[in-house]
C-alpha cells in the first residue's frame, strides 16, 4: 500500500538545541498514526515540517508522494490541517471562514459556497452558519477549525492536538467524525497527549521524545511490550517520566 | 505550474484576501466611521485653530493645508497596517494560510489592496470636509482626481514599508509604536501644516526633502491648478523607490517568520 505519509530522518536544530534527532515514521494510505509524547518532545517541530512549514535541517518527507521541500505547493494542494489553535478568522461568519477557505483552495466562488453549506451542516454549524466566529464555543470553533481543514476534499490530514480543551462530550462527536473520514478513506497524522485518544482512533502509535521516535507499534503492542494494562502507563514508562 | 498561472492565481488570491478584509470592516462599521470622523475632525480643527495665525503666502490657509491633511492622514492610516499583519501573525492565522496551496506574497498583497481601499474612502471625505470650510480646487476635477490618486498612491507604497515593520514587531502594540515612531515626523516635519520656510534653519533641508513634502507639494499644485509637473515627478519617484524597497523586504521577511 502507498504510504500518505513517509519520512525518513528527520532533523531539525532551533539555534543549536535539537529538536529534531532523525524521525522516521511512515502512515500507510487510509490509516491513522498517532504521535504521542510530552511537551517538547517534536510533535508540533514534526507536523510543521510535513505541513510544509518548516525546512528540515536534514532528512527527507513526502507526503501524498510529494517531496515536502521540493513540491511543498503539491504537498499543500492534498493536505488539510487543523489544530488545538483553531485558525478560524473570529470577524468572519462561520460560512466565510469556509468560503475564503475553499476560494483560496482555488474552489469557483459557486462551488466554495456549496461546499461551506455541506460542511456547515455536516459538523452541526448550519444554525448558525452566519453568525462571527468569535461567538462561538470553543467546541463550535474547533468544528469549524476541522471544516475548514475538509473544504479540498484533502486525502491527507493532519490533527494537531485537536480536542485539547474539549469537554469529553465534544471530544467524542470529533472522535466521531474522525473516524467517519478515515472510513471514507482519509490518512491521518495526528497528535496528542490524550492517550485514550490515540487508543480509540490509532491504527498505530509512534511516541517520540527528546526528539526521537522512542517506540511504535499499535497501541496493544506498547501495552504489551511494556507489560503495563493502560497506554497510559505504557507512555509513561516509555518516555521516563516514571517508572 | 506556468508562471502565467501562477501570475493569475497570485492576483486572484489578493482579491480574495483583500475582499477578507473589507468584510471586517464592514462587520464594525463604526470603526470605519470612526477612523473617517477623525481625519475630518482634523481639516475642521486645523483650518478654524491655525487659520489665523499661520501666514501661507498668496494662498488662503484651507487652500494650503487640505492637501497637506490628506497626506498626513493617509500616512498616519497607513501605520495602522503594521498593526493588522503584526496581529494576524501574532494569531495562527497566517500559519493555516501558508499550508494553503496559495501564493504567499498575496496574504500581503491583499491587506495592502484593502487598505488602499479605506485609504480612497478617508480622503474623498476629507476632500469633502475641506469643501465644506471652503478649499476651492482651481485645478479642476480632473487634477484633482490626479491629487486624489497621487495619495492614495503615496499610502500604498506606505503601507507595504509598514507591513515589513509590523512583520518586524513583536505583537500589535510594539508594531504601532514602531509606526508612530516614524511616522510622526515625516508628519510633522514637513510642508503639511505650515510653510517649511518658517522651519529653524537645520530643520528646512530635511522637512524640504522628506517625501510627505514631495507629495503634499505635489497635490498642493494639482489642485490649485499651478505647473505640477516637477513636483508630480517627485512625488512619483519617491512613491516608486518607496515600494522598490519595502516590496522586496516584506515578501522576504514573510517567508522567513511564516516557515
């Protein structure tokens, strides 16, 4: 099966400190990776390089088959993003946000908004579609946020900590529809410091710390391997953080 | 890609970014009415407090200082610009924007666009202020379109020196001090409000060749309908080297704090 994912090697230095000590890790097309690892460990450093925001020091990813250094426009036009940030223009309504997305997706004006409206309803937002964006919860804004990520159709998703803050309620319609795109075929690369998270959408885990991948497998492996019964002491014992 | 394409798709991307803006402003309309109030205020103010004391030869006061208001208000609204873009990138904002497959150049280019709009909006109705307490334009409407143009002109090639220091700052607040900081005597310090003749002797030289000067000039003489040529070359020149500089600087210092 063709990777949507690969990367090999990945380094990457902010000035003198590692971030990154040479990362490999690969998502096989239609399933889900989840990155796990505390604070600092090279999560946010890793999605920055494959979303094509960052310039790796050395190294080499492709996503969706394309170079992220060399074709970082391709790598672009086949991804979505969303993250615990929620990038959502707070002065525009909830329909503009999507609009401007999708116009800026090179979507027509026409199919922009035909777009704006099935996501709108999709994600529970049609009522209100055309109130700011700065009104919303912070549930409503995360579902947008995700939205926006959607409106090309993107095979390729990356989620970065995307129900940090949500009660568990919210947490689980977006562990819903999640799942709903990778049944549809979506690939996606997500992070998080939930680790009953990575349990319930994963098809494989990577934890990485101090800017290596320190383990990976499926999250019953780690359990396995580590002899503990929850991921959670998994992690823990994976990255030293206790015994 | 083509580079025709990629041409056309940088400019599409500008009108969308560009209309993101006018739709902010028309969510807080009474910002915009706000900030038109204020340079209003200003002819209004200016012309009835100096008018009397200040002696501009062979000219009536409101002649002399609307054009000079105009410029000044443009280059003080042009600052604000650093203000916008040190935000939005304070916010992810500009970060989701450049995982878009979209031209980097056009987050700019569109704020600038926008802000030329506002810009076009602000001085018609100082022109029409400045009628109100009786500017004549000799000039015509045609020269004084040319006048109009000329600033707003002027304030985009602004607005692009403003959007590198506002890429520069660190957050909203430290980009308007920055802008204050070098707006203010390019406001001052120049043919605006008073003739530069008046100035203390190691002032003139620099108030006499600061480009506020070279347009205020410039618009002075197309609307009362003197010789503009020179002045108008001058204005223009300035205008030119102004975007020459700043274009190149924000489109590389935007990709350097956006990767």
């Amino acid at each position: 099966m063709r990777a949507a994912i690969r990367a090999e090697g990945l380094r990457k230095g902010y000035q003198g400190v590692a971030a990154l000590r040479g990362v490999d890790l690969e998502v096989p097309a239609g399933s889900v990776l989840a990155l796990l690892g505390p604070n600092g460990a090279g999560k946010s450093t890793t999605v920055k390089i494959l979303t094509t925001l960052l310039a790796p020091d050395g190294g080499r990813a492709e996503v969706a088959g394309f170079d992220v250094v060399r074709q970082p426009r391709r790598v672009r036009a086949a991804i979505g993003v969303a993250g615990q940030y929620a990038a959502v223009d707070g002065r525009l309504t909830g329909r503009e946000n999507l609009v401007l997305f999708g116009r800026l997706h090179r979507l027509s004006r026409g199919a922009a908004a035909r777009r704006a409206g099935e996501l709108l309803d999709r994600f529970d937002l049609a009522g209100a579609a055309d109130r700011l964006a700065r009104t919303y919860s912070g549930g409503m804004r995360r579902r947008l946020d995700l939205a926006a990520s959607l409106v090309a159709h993107a095979p390729v998703l990356f989620l970065d900590e995307p129900t940090t803050g949500l009660d568990p309620l919210r947490r689980e319609q977006l562990w819903t529809v999640v799942a709903e795109l990778v049944a549809a075929g979506t690939s996606v690369l997500l992070t998080t410091q939930y680790l009953e998270e990575a349990d319930r959408l994963a098809d494989r885990v990577v934890v990485v710390d101090h800017g290596r991948v320190v383990a990976e497998g499926t999250a019953e492996q780690l359990k396995h391997r580590t002899g503990r019964s929850s991921l959670d002491a998994a992690f823990l014992a994976l990255t030293g953080v206790a015994a | 890609m083509s580079t025709v394409d990629t041409l056309r798709w940088s400019v599409a991307d500008t009108f969308v970014l560009a209309g993101r803006s006018l739709r902010h402003w028309r969510r807080q309309p009474e910002l915009l009415l706000l900030s038109t109030a204020q340079p209003v205020l200003l002819v209004l103010l200016f012309t009835q407090v100096f008018g009397g004391a200040v002696a501009t030869p062979g000219m009536r006061y409101v002649d002399w200082l609307v054009p000079g208001v105009l410029v000044q208000v443009v280059a003080w609204d042009s600052a604000k610009t650093a203000v916008g873009v040190a935000e939005d990138l304070a916010s992810s904002t500009i970060e989701r924007f450049r995982t878009l497959p979209m031209s980097a150049p056009a987050v700019l280019a569109g704020r600038t666009l926008a802000d030329a709009g506002r810009n076009l909006f602000v001085v018609l109705a100082m022109l029409a202020a400045g009628t109100l307490v009786g500017l004549r334009t000799p000039g015509g409407p045609l020269a004084t379109a040319g006048a109009v143009a000329l600033t707003v002109a002027f304030g985009y090639a602004l607005t692009w020196l403003f959007t590198y220091l506002g890429l520069r700052a660190r957050g909203g607040e430290a980009a308007l001090a920055a802008g204050i900081l070098v707006v203010f005597p390019l406001m001052f310090a120049s043919s605006a409000l008073v003739p530069v003749e008046t100035m203390p002797a190691w002032l003139r030289p620099l108030a006499a060749h600061q480009p506020l000067t070279a347009v205020i000039d410039a618009v002075r003489a197309l609307m009362r309908g003197e010789p503009a040529a020179g002045a108008v070359a001058s204005a223009l020149a300035w205008t030119a080297a102004i975007l020459a500089l700043a274009v190149p600087l924000a489109v590389r210092r935007f990709r350097q704090v956006s990767t």
